[in-house]
C-alpha cells in the first residue's frame, strides 16, 4: 500500500477560534474508499501559521501543502488531488 496522505489540521488557539474547530469533524467527510490511505491529526501549530499576517487561519496541511482559510470542502479537494498523485482513485 502506498504511504497515507497525512491530513494536518491545525488546533492552536489562533486557528481554532478562526474557524479550525468547524474541521474537527474532517474524518467524518472523508469518503469510506479514501480513509484507509488518509490518516488526519491535530496539531498545534504549522509552518508559518504562527507569523501575523503570513497566512489566513484556519490552516490545514495535506502531506505538507499548506491550505489557508480551510473548509471541508477545500480540504477533501486537496485529499483527491494527493491521492490521485499517488496512483488512487
């Protein structure tokens, strides 16, 4: 099986209260074909989501990418596109 897509989501203060506590149910939106190769994980801070004024909270990494302003929708967007990338439909 391939590595798993690792699914960041950022929990610290900032981020959460921005709009981060709305994707805690992310691993509930992902489709049941797609979560045995997606493992999703709190984190309490992101590369450059803690300088003012770099990013928009809340943030969200998908193997790395770092999406600002995440959504569910956005963030199962770039679950498909990681996935796709590594040869799963």
């Amino acid at each position: 099986m391939a590595d798993k897509i690792l699914v960041e989501i950022c929990v610290g203060t900032y981020a959460w209260v921005m709009g981060g506590s709305k994707l805690a149910d992310l691993e509930e939106y992902i489709p049941a074909e797609w979560r045995s190769y997606v493992e999703v994980k709190g984190v309490i801070s992101l590369p450059g989501c803690d300088e003012e004024g770099s990013l928009k909270p809340p943030f969200v990494a998908v193997d790395g990418k770092i999406i600002e302003s995440a959504t569910i929708p956005l963030v199962l967007d770039e679950i498909k596109k990681a996935l796709q990338n590594k040869g799963i439909k």
